[in-house]
C-alpha cells in the first residue's frame, strides 16, 4: 500500500508544474492584453497611431516583459536562499539585499556616478552582498536561527532606507523620487530592462541547476552535510551569491521588489514542490505570475495612463499577510521563553536620584542644542543677540523632538510591559505605520486638514495595529522574536497601503510625505505647545498603573491569580500607548526606534521596577531625540536631515547590538 501511494503521488508535481506552467503563459497574455487596451491618445489620429505604435512597442510590450523577467529571477533567488539557509520567510527583502542594492547605488549615484556608468549591477551586488556579509555575521553564532536572520535583515533594510534618505537629501534631491525608486516602479522606456535581465536570468537558472546536489544536501543539518563530503561554507557562500547577483541585478534595473521572492518557494510548497529541483522549477515560473499579474492589476486599476500605485508596493500587500501565515511554521534553532530578559546585573539603589541626573542630562543637551551650531563661518556658540534671534528657530523644534522622545520612551515601555517581548515598540511593531494608515485614511475623509483630526486619524490607525499585535501575542502563542516579526509583516502592510496613496502625487501625498519624513524643519509653536500639552497629559497618569507595569510582564495566569482584570488593564495601556504614538508620530515621523532603545536603555542602566523604567525611558527618549535633532542639524550643513530618520540611524546599530549579543531571548 505504501508504494501505491508513493507511485500514485509520484506525478502529481508535474501536473501540477504543467498547470503553473499555463498559468504563467496566462499571465503573459493578460499582460500584453493590458498592455494592448490602455485608453487612445487624444489629439491628430494619424500622429497619436504612430505616438501609439512607440508607446506599445517601446513602453507597454518590454514592460510585460520586465515583470516575466524580474518576477522568475526574484522567484528563483528567494528559491536559493530558502533552500541554502533552511530558512522558509527568507527572501531578498527579508533578508535586507534589495535594499542595501538600493543603498549602494544611490550613494554612487551621489558620489560616484562614474560607477553608476561602469556598472549598475556591479555596484548593487556590492550593497547586496555587503548586506548579506552583515546579517551572517550577526547570525552566524546562533546556528543562522532563521528569526535572528530575518530580524537583522529587517533591521538592515531600515537602516539603509534611512542612510539613503539622508544622502539624497543631503545632496538636495527631492525625496519623493527615494520612495517611488523604492516602491519599485516596472514603467520602462526601451527594452533595456529585458536585454539586461533575460541572459542573467538564464545563467542564474543554469547556476541553480548545476548547485542542485549541494542544495540537496544543505537541506539536512551541518554534521550530515559535512559527513557526506560537502564543503559546506563553500557551498553556502556559492549559492548565497549566485542568489543575490540575482535580486541585485532586478534591483539596478527596476528598484526595489518586495516579497516576490518569499512568496513564489511558499507557493510551489502548496503545489506540492518538495525536493530542490522541484521547488526551483517552480518557483521561478510562480515569481513570474505573481509580479505579472500584480503589474496588470495595478495598470487596470490605475486613472488613464497612471497606474493605482508602484508595483512593488502593490507585492508588499501579498507579502505582509503572507508572512503572518508562514511565522508559525517557521522552526526555532533557540527557543524563545516568555517574560522580558533578565534584569540588569545591577539595580539602582535610588532611582529617584539617578533619574535627576538624567533629567540634568536632558537639561544640559537643551543648552547645547540651543547655543552650538554650524553656520557659514564654522562652528558657532550662539549669545546675547544672536541667540535671541536663533531661539524663535531652534526652541520650537527641540521641544518638540524632546516631547516626542518622552512619548515614544512611554510608549515603548508599555508595548514591552504589554507583549512581555524586550523587541517591542511602536516602530518594529508596525503601530507607527498603523498610524500613517490611520492618516491616509483621515485624508482622504476629511476635507479640512485640521491637525487635531490628523492627530486623531494616527492615533485610531496606531490603535488598531497594536490591538492585532496583542491578540496574537494573546492567542498565537507567540514567542518575543516572532511577535517582532508579526509586527513588521504588519509595517510591511501598512506601508504598502501608504505607498499607494503617495504614488498619486496629490496634496494627501504631500501631507504623507512630509510626515514620514519625520522633520522638525518647519515646527512651530503651536507644534511645540502640542507636544508639551500631549506628553502631560498622557504621561503623567501612567505612574498611576505602577502595579499593572509590575503585574503584566509575569503572564496571564499570573496577572489574574494576582488579581488583575487582563482585559481591562491591556485595553486601558494599549489606548495610551496608541496615543503616545500618534502625538509622537505627528511630530517626528514613524521611523526613529526611540521607543525601542529608550526602555531597553533603561532597563540595562537598572531601572527595573515598571514605573521607574517608566520614567527612566521618558527622560533617556527626550534627550536621546534631542541629541538626534542637533545632529541632524549640523550633520549634513548647510542642509537638514529629518530627525525621524536620523533617530533610525541610531536606533538601529543598537537592535543590531541586541541581536548579536542574544538578548532578544527573554
């Protein structure tokens, strides 16, 4: 009976690559009937038949075959690097490889445009593989644990989108191009694209074959693979860069593709692709599908000629859901515990005393951030005339960056009391993003832009991300790491959804874009008096749940034999941290990780009672965002880097810090 079965099953994968296989070839013809019905060109008929003719064969039919193209090699490297990492959510976006490509060339396109003429895709297989270097380096001591891979690849990605926003602004581009570069635009003007793609995809396709028994054994464990003559490393190295020249060469055509390559070996696994060469069958030709049809989607859905959003935005909506639903079946190489990670080796004895020397921290950074700059003759201590001058300038905006560094601090102490996870805050749980949707969504209901309704728009968006983030933490089972995870499946969503309303480039763009940003350039003091009003308002009352801060890191059963009412204190907690985002949000952005690092700063400086760390956090996220702001300020003079982002650059090497040294286990 067993062998009836196995003969019974053995043809199933090829049926079933056969049905792929005319799906693709669906896909090829919807496109180019997408391609053949856009509307007609107004003006002479026999001068816009001929205008037709060049749109067609020029701009529509190469772009159909762009998204064949990327769509198969995007498919096969996420192919690769499932196989070669044991790894099912990874992919060239997880893995942060299309964005340091988009790193690397933006900085030679500033710097070294030469480079840019020598070679694209040399220099976005640099960025790729620099990339990659990092996130195995930082992965390498915990058995390359596919969360901590991902993690640091998440963590990558953010940080080159904020280095590449800060060089182009820093060169005084206009930062709308950054995000439509990055949502990944398929719009092509020759056949450039599909002469560069099509012979690198068919040599990464014949690299893959050649690689197939290596892969074969890569699948099993280091000791198996080593035991049967692998030279594993080498191997390893081999397949990860034939899979990321792959992901870079689409990157330096057509920009950045989100979760192409996570989707295309998931859904070859449901067809029923169980061995290597099974899956890089498959693969490729479902990567295809996937970005074809998503480029005809997003033309057929647009206004005339303009299309509803870019095409890689339009993928990140399939990959954000579809990483939600792959995390439970993604295994562990350490298993994560509840509960936050020990407490610091040491506690303050008198809590109240150090968090005075803080607050005379915070007060000194004032001073400096008031008085020291850089102006046209060199560095300046602003006095008597001139500080009066400046302080009209510099006063608002470090108010405002100090305030919203409080609110996040508290906020990313209550996420992280919440969840009992030491990786939550309102940035990598998707709540800021969650805010940009609330936004978005105000925008286009309200027609008066009042900042209090945008005010509230980010709020209720911020709320319900972080209410989803604590029912699955509830339900799921959740560990810390894939709770972290979840949160940036939902960033992924939600930023695909604000990408969407950018790509219209209409005032709601302009509104979005400026807030995203995260810049303090053109606060005031009614933003200034907004964030002083908010933070004491929403910060005071929290020393008021001490017990509740105490009680909920401990769990559930612990929490109700203890006494307390789970949903009543969760609920209560979760508005205000809601609120503290969206005040904070409104003023800096969604981007500056100080609600993560500030309690987890304060935890390791031994304020380890929930309503010290509390206050701890509030004065560290001040003055950490005020540290931010002037560097901002003076980093890149004569010009501005919004303080969002420049808060990421430091936000981020410190979760990467926490990763390398393992305390994301609780």
């Amino acid at each position: 009976m067993p062998e009836r079965s196995l003969l019974a099953s053995a043809p199933a994968m090829p049926r079933a690559a056969l049905g792929w296989a005319g799906l693709a070839l669906l896909a090829a013809v919807l496109a180019l009937a997408v391609a053949l019905t856009r509307p007609p060109l107004p003006g002479d008929p026999a001068v816009t038949q001929a205008l037709e003719q060049i749109l067609l064969w020029q701009s529509l039919v190469p772009r159909a075959v762009t998204a064949l193209l990327a769509g198969a090699a995007l498919g096969l490297s996420g192919a690769l690097l499932q196989q070669v990492l044991r790894n099912p959510i990874a992919d060239p976006s997880t893995l942060g490889i299309a964005s340091g490509a988009q790193l690397a060339l933006t900085i030679a396109t500033a710097y070294a445009p030469v480079l840019i003429a020598f070679s694209r895709e040399a220099v976005a297989l640099t960025g790729g593989l620099a990339a990659v270097g990092i996130i195995l380096g930082l992965s390498w001591r915990r058995g390359l644990d596919p969360i901590t891979v991902v993690l640091s690849g998440m963590v990558i990605s953010l940080i080159a989108a904020a280095l590449s926003a800060t060089v182009i602004l820093a060169k005084g581009e206009y930062v709308l191009s950054l995000f439509i570069w990055g949502a990944g635009s398929l719009n092509q003007q020759s056949w450039d694209a599909v002469i560069a793609l099509a012979p690198r995809l068919a040599l990464g396709f014949a690299a893959a074959l050649l690689l197939l028994r290596p892969l074969g054994l890569l699948g099993l464990d280091d000791r198996s693979a080593r035991s049967l003559g692998l030279a594993l490393h080498g191997a390893r190295l081999l397949v990860i860069a034939v899979a990321v020249w792959l992901a870079a060469t689409v990157t330096a055509e057509i920009g950045v593709i989100g979760f192409v390559g996570l989707a295309a070996p998931a859904l070859a696994r449901i067809a029923g692709a169980r061995t290597p060469r099974q899956i890089l069958l498959a693969a490729p030709v479902i990567g295809a599908i996937i970005l074809s049809l998503t480029d005809s989607a997003v033309q057929l859905l647009g206004s005339g000629t303009a299309d509803l959003a870019p095409t890689g935005a339009a993928t990140a909506l399939l990959g954000g859901p579809l990483l939600l639903w792959l995390l439970p079946r993604v295994r562990m190489v350490h298993r994560a515990q509840a509960g936050l990670p020990p407490s610091a080796p040491h506690r303050v004895r008198r809590p109240l005393t150090a968090a005075i020397w803080l607050a005379g921290l915070a007060v000194l950074l004032v001073i400096v951030a008031l008085t020291l700059g850089r102006g046209p003759d060199g560095w300046e201590i602003a006095t008597g005339a001139v500080f009066s001058d400046l302080l009209p300038f510099r006063g608002p905006r470090i108010v405002a960056a100090g305030m919203a560094g409080a609110m996040l601090g508290a906020a990313g102490t209550l996420m992280q009391r919440l969840t009992g996870n030491p990786l939550a805050g309102p940035e990598v749980l998707g709540v800021s993003a969650g805010g940009g949707v609330g936004l978005a969504v105000t925008l286009f209901l309200v027609p008066v832009l009042n900042p209090l309704y945008l005010v509230l728009g980010i709020a209720l968006g911020s709320l319900a991300v972080l209410l989803v983030m604590l029912a699955l933490a509830a339900r799921s089972g959740f560990g810390p790491e894939r709770l972290l995870l979840a949160g940036i499946a939902m960033g992924a969503l939600c930023m695909a959804l604000i990408s969407t309303v950018l790509a219209q480039g209409d005032l709601r763009a302009y509104v979005l874009l400026v807030w995203m940003s995260g810049s303090t350039n053109r606060v005031g003091e009614i933003e200034a008096w907004t964030g002083v009003i908010a933070a004491a308002v929403l910060i005071a009352p929290l020393f008021l749940f001490w017990r509740w801060l105490d009680i909920l890191p401990l769990g559930a059963g612990s929490s109700r034999s203890l006494g307390l009412g789970l949903t009543r204190s969760r609920l209560t907690l979760a508005t205000f941290g809601a609120l503290l985002t969206g005040f904070a949000s409104f003023l800096i952005g969604p981007l500056s990780l100080i609600g993560l690092i500030a309690p987890h700063l304060a935890r390791l400086t031994g304020f380890a009672r929930g309503n010290h760390q509390l206050l701890a956090a509030v004065l560290i996220g001040g003055a950490t965002m005020i540290l931010a702001d002037w560097l901002s300020r003076i980093a890149a003079f004569p010009y501005q880097v919004p303080v969002g982002l420049f808060a990421a650059l430091i936000g981020g090497p410190y979760l990467i810090w926490l990763l390398s040294r393992g305390d994301t286990d609780g």
